[in-house]
C-alpha cells in the first residue's frame, strides 16, 4: 500500500480539471500533487477546501490518509467504519476475540471498544488508543491486546459547529440529529469542549463461566466527573443497525490529561466543539473465534437489552 500513482484514489476537482485515474494523489510522505500542480497534500491538511475548492479530491484523499505512512490506496478501508464482531454477540457474552489493537490501528485512528474479558472501555483519538478500568485508571494501549467488540474510522471531521451551553446530551443528540443529512448513514462524531458533569460507566474485567452483559452491568462502576475538559468520541448509527452495532449514539469519554474517562451515561457540557464524519460503510469482521459461532444471537429482544446495557444508569 501506498504506492504511487494509484488509480482507485483519483477524485475530481472541476475547478482544476483533475479527474479519472492516475491523478498523483498516493506519495508517501505528504507531497503528492495532482496533474495541474496542485498541492493535493496541502489541501488536505490546510482545509482550503471550504468552498468547493476540490472539496471532492481533498475528501478523497483524506478518506485514504494513513497517519503514519502518508496515503494508502486500500479503496475497502477508506470511507468505512471498520468493527470487529457485534452487539448482539456481546450481550450474548462473546467477551474474547481474536482481533488485537495493533491490526485494529490499520483500519482507524478514532472509535470506542472494550476489551478481552471486557476488561475495561477503549477510547481512541488522534490515533491514540486508551483502555479505560473500573478502577479509575486510563493506559494506552499496547499493540498486542485483544478485542472482542470495537469500532475504528480514520477520523476527518467534514462538518463543525460550535457549541454554546449549557446542552445536555439529549439535547446534542437531538441537534445531531438535525445536522446530519440523514438518519439512514453512519456517521463518526467528536465533541471536544468544557463540561461541567459527565457521567460513565466502566464494565469490569470477567472471568469464564461469563454472564450475559445484561447482568454484567447490572453491577457497572458509574462515575461522576465534575468541572473538566475532555473529549467524546464515538458513532450515530441508524435504527436498522441495531444489534450489528449500536442504533444510535455510542459515545465514550475520555478527559484533556488522558487519564480519565468511561462510557458515556450523560453529561451536560458548557461550551465547545463538535466535528461529525460521514462515513459511507460499515464493515464488519466477524470474529474466528470458536465463542462466536456457538453464540445464541437469535430470538432475543436486543433493542431491550442494548438500551439497558448501554444507555441506561443503574
Ligand atoms: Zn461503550
């Protein structure tokens, strides 16, 4: 990956007459210029492409930017939400996979998870990956732990708002729901700003035989964090995806020192700044696992289950 010139990544700008294959978008290293000279690299990273100015072209390239080796031409791992196994198959106490986060970094640099043994919530931002413990304490991640359940995009943030508070989380879903185009597509959402609550749950670390996740959080450390600044990190899915993944908001927290943070119950935020990321696809990768397979994903009520294991407060 990341050789050049790659076709697939070609984009158009009407403006430059740049189109059709072969366009020089796939240099390493950020110095790739497309066949007018244009610096496609620097339209990426300076955002001059607010007003259409090749907006396509840039939203292209930066679905294929690679943090650390510049541009890959993977066409299946840009534009997507790459998730490892499911819902349903973690409130059916699928708790280990065979996924580690050093494989799940290829495909996002952004998302929410948990753990093997459901040791704890994942946050990543800015391609940093954190396991988050019911004890308190916030750890990067190493490249070697496994995943049963997460969900990663490279993170571009193609619409901004400012938020003036106070807004509570209902009242950011619903002013989400009202920006994006529609409610049928994926999107990644970030809010970095000031709060003066929020409040996590944490899951704990499980031993086999393993319970529903139902029961697991039954007994959820929540916590309450006061006057901080922090950043939420996680996805909009539409209703249909329910049980694939979360319908809905499922967004983790993570506080401005990275040391803090949980799944996020509520908060009520002062003021700051909300980035949202369409992404075209969600891909699944179904674990190899021999608990998934044996897996009961039939014949439960998941709506019931996900708003009660995921949403609500004990
Ligand atoms: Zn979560």
């Amino acid at each position: 990956m990341g050789s050049s010139p790659a076709g697939p990544i070609a984009g158009y700008c009407a403006n430059h007459g740049i189109a059709g294959t072969g366009v020089g978008v796939a240099h390493r290293g950020g110095t790739g210029r497309a066949g007018t000279g244009v610096p496609v690299w620097m339209a990426v990273v300076t955002g001059r492409t607010r007003d259409g100015h090749c907006l396509q072209l840039a939203r292209t390239v930066a679905a294929h930017y690679d943090g650390e080796n510049g541009l890959h031409d993977d066409h299946d791992r840009a534009h997507e939400i790459f998730q490892s196994s499911t819902m349903t198959a973690l409130l059916d106490a699928v708790y280990d996979g065979g996924l580690t986060y050093g494989e799940l970094a290829d495909h996002g640099d952004f998302g929410v998870g948990t753990f093997n043994e459901l040791d704890g919530e994942m946050v990543a931002v800015d391609g940093r990956f954190f396991q988050l413990r019911s004890d308190g304490t916030a750890t990067p991640v190493t490249a070697d732990e496994r995943t049963p359940f997460a969900a990663v995009t490279f993170f571009r943030g193609d619409t901004h708002r400012r938020l003036d508070g106070p807004m509570d989380l209902d009242e950011i879903e619903a002013l989400l729901d009202g920006l994006v185009p529609s409610t049928n597509l994926f999107y990644a959402v970030r809010i970095d700003g000031r709060f003066s609550s929020v409040v996590t749950r944490t899951v704990a670390r499980q031993h086999r035989p393993y319970r529903p996740l139902v029961e697991v959080t039954r007994t959820q450390v929540e916590t309450t964090f006061a006057d901080l600044s922090g950043t939420v990190v996680g996805f909009r899915c539409p209703d249909y995806a329910q049980g694939v993944t979360v319908a809905g908001y499922h967004l983790h927290f993570i506080d401005d020192s990275r040391t803090r943070g949980g799944h996020v119950l509520g908060f009520t935020l002062d003021g700051g700044r909300l980035a949202v990321d369409q992404d075209a696809d969600l891909h699944v990768e179904v674990p190899d696992t021999p608990d998934f397979p044996a897996a009961d994903l039939a014949g439960r009520d998941v709506a019931a289950e996900i708003e009660a294991t995921e949403h609500q407060r004990r």
